[in-house]
C-alpha cells in the first residue's frame, strides 16, 4: 500500500521540495524556484492524479465517498455564488 503512494508521488515532491532548498540556500533565484514548483504544481501533479486514477481498479473504488465528495463539492460551489451574489449583486 505504502510504494502504491510513494512511488508517483514521492518524485514530485523531492522536486517542489529541491525548489524550496535551492532557493533557500541562494543557489537559485527566486524565480527560477517558481518556475520548478510551477511544473510540479501545474503538470506533474495533474499527470500524477490521471495515473493513479487510471491503473486504480474498477471494483476497489468507494463510490460512497465520491458520491460524498462530489456533493459536499456542489454544495460548496452553490454556498460560494449564494453568498458572492448577496454580497455584489
């Protein structure tokens, strides 16, 4: 269960993490640290999900916890344009 998780998601991590460092220590300026964490953040973490999403097994998903998921989700949106509708009319 443990390698399940850390082998895709560990690698983006050490990235984002190496960013952090190299920008920490003065090796790196600023900007480029933004760039790397931009990659992970934008492209590695979304091809991440669409893998694990992918080889995840039909019957071993718990469709109660995304049909929770997906409602408290709906739920949120429609609370957050309820209230922003109130507030700018």
């Amino acid at each position: 269960m443990l390698a399940t998780l850390a082998d895709p998601i560990l690698p983006v991590f050490m990235v984002m993490a190496a960013g952090y460092l190299l920008r920490r220590t003065g090796v790196m300026e600023a900007e480029h640290a933004g760039i790397i964490n931009r990659y992970a953040f934008y492209l590695a973490v979304p091809a991440l999900i669409v893998s694990v999403v992918a080889t995840t097994p039909f019957l071993q998903i718990e469709w109660r916890a995304v049909a929770v998921y997906s409602s408290l989700q709906v739920g949120l949106a429609l609370a957050g344009f309820a209230v922003l509708r109130l507030l700018f009319r």
